[in-house]
C-alpha cells in the first residue's frame, strides 16, 4: 500500500545545530508540503513543492529549508535550530489537480516528527 | 494567516449523541476538507465538499457548506468513543493546490 513516512519520530537537538528531517511517500504525488503544529496555532505551513526542482514557500518559512530532487522525498532542513522551532513537524501530500479524478486536492499526512530544541 | 476557524474549540459529549462542528472561512473557495487527528497521530482526511455542494454524506458524517455565509458544518451522529480527536477543516483558498487549515476543535465523547 502507499504510504507517506517521516523521520526520525523524535529528535532532541541543541541551539545552533543543523537538522534534517526526512519525509517520503510512495503515492508519487506531485505535491508535497511540510508543516508544524503547535498549540493555539494550528497547522502551519512552512515550505511547499508542487513537483521535482519546484520549492516553495509557506506562512512561517523563515530558518527553514527544503529540496526536491525526486518525486518521493522532501526533505526539510533547519540551518541553524532555535528553540522556537521546537515543534510538531507534519508532512503531507497530494496529487496534482491536473491528474483529475473525484478526490480533489485531498492530502495524506505522515505520522509526524517531534523536535525538541534546547 | 487561519483561513478556516472551528467553532467551537472543544466539546464533550456522551456516546450515542450527535456532535456538530461548525467552520467558518473568509475567502472564496474550490472546495472545503474536514480532517479528523488522533492524539499524536498525522491527520486523515474525512470528507470533502466541492463549492457548488451544498450538502455530502458519508457513513456517519454529514457536512453542509454554505458559500454565501461562508461557512460548513461537521455532524457527526451516533457518536462513538473512537471519535474522540481533534477535527480540522481546510480550505482551498481560490482554488489553490495548497491547503489553509484551522486550529481545530477537540472532541471528547465519553463512553
């Protein structure tokens, strides 16, 4: 069956550091989008790829990067952690509207990653 | 910035009653999602409704959407323990590939 996955599922950093946290699926959807979640903010997007070379970015992109160089993976970076970035960190994704069909723009979300910066 | 706003935040209710969730959005849309989040768990998609819908159904859910109030409600009858989540809705803001969610509404329904 597809599937989105996310790792690690936990991870414990310090200021300053570089992290990379990877997400891939295996539905070969075109779109791929990150998010983090906290409380009283809901989901927020941080950077978005609607297909291979194309990045985008989200409401809350600042410290954080992504690449995409393969239809399945879209990993995020964050250059240097900050303890604000501490987080819930959700991957999701969705087929093109292009690609038609009766489910629209539905997305499929991974398990999540939660980052803990100190 | 939160296109959609669940209301209310939370609610408890007992098992076998109905719960309504209602969402509100401020721009035009292509289509309206609701999503359901277990505690700890990535959200899975639950129903969508196109723009030109007025109302959809599916198993025990029921969802309207009104575009000219812009706003959608969420009924679920027949509650269950196994509903207790969180429950977001998302928008399409004019049409886009991308989706705007809300903060959510919490969900208890007690055995």
């Amino acid at each position: 069956d597809a599937e989105i996955t996310q790792s690690p599922r936990h991870k414990i950093t310090e200021t300053g550091r570089q992290v990379t946290l990877a997400c891939h699926q295996t539905w070969n959807h075109n779109n791929m989008f990150w998010y983090r979640q906290d409380l009283g903010h809901g989901l927020r997007l941080i950077h978005y790829s609607y297909g291979v070379q194309d990045t985008n970015k989200g409401e809350v992109s600042d410290g954080y990067s992504v690449s995409r160089s393969n239809t399945e993976d879209l990993p995020l970076t964050l250059e240097s952690a900050a303890s604000s970035q501490t987080s819930v960190y959700f991957c999701a994704s969705s087929a093109a509207r292009a690609a038609g069909g009766p489910r629209g723009n539905e997305q499929f979300f991974g398990p999540g990653t939660r980052l803990t910066v100190l | 910035s939160q296109q959609g706003e669940e209301d209310p935040q939370a609610l408890s209710i007992q098992e076998g009653e109905n719960a309504t969730m209602n969402c509100s959005y401020k721009t035009s849309i292509n289509n309206l999602q609701w999503y359901r989040q277990n505690s700890g768990r990535g959200l899975v998609h639950l129903i969508l409704i196109r723009s030109n819908e007025r109302e959809k159904h599916s198993g025990r859910l029921r969802v309207t959407l009104d575009t000219s109030k812009k706003s959608s409600s969420l009924l679920i009858t027949a509650s269950r323990a196994a509903d207790t989540a969180s429950y977001f809705c998302a928008t399409d803001k004019g049409g886009s590939e991308k989706l705007v969610f809300g903060k959510g509404m919490k969900l208890t329904v007690n055995p």
